[in-house]
C-alpha cells in the first residue's frame, strides 16, 4: 500500500533526486510543471492520476512507481 504524503513537495524529497528536487523548485517559481512530470516518468512513476491542480495541495499517497516491463 502507497505511503501518504502530507504534501507533493514530501513526495518529491522520498525520491531522494536531486535533480527532481531542482525541477521542484522551478515548477515553484514558474508553475509550469512539465519538465517535473517527464523527469517523474524517467524515474518510472506513473502521475496520470494526480489532478493538475494538486501539485502544490496536500495530498493522498502521491505516484505509483510503474513496475518495470520484463
């Protein structure tokens, strides 16, 4: 079962990515989160579910990492 995250920001620092925590603080800055969610997607986390409008909301158990295809 997913652990909840208080926020999307606590999601994004238990990936321990430095470069995603970076892509964090310019979606911050310009609100515009595109690059953020590719890089999520590169790490193999599946963000389709999470609604647009409730990146910077608290919020449930964030991503799911993708299973990787054998």
């Amino acid at each position: 079962m997913p652990r909840p995250y208080e926020s999307f920001k606590d999601f994004i620092e238990s990936i321990g990515n430095s470069e995603l925590l970076d892509l964090y603080s310019d979606f911050l800055k310009t609100g515009n989160d595109e690059l953020m969610m590719k890089k999520l997607k590169e790490l193999g986390y599946d963000m389709t579910s999470v609604p647009k409008n409730s990146i910077d909301k608290p919020m449930g158990s964030g991503g799911k990492k993708q299973k990787e295809k054998v």
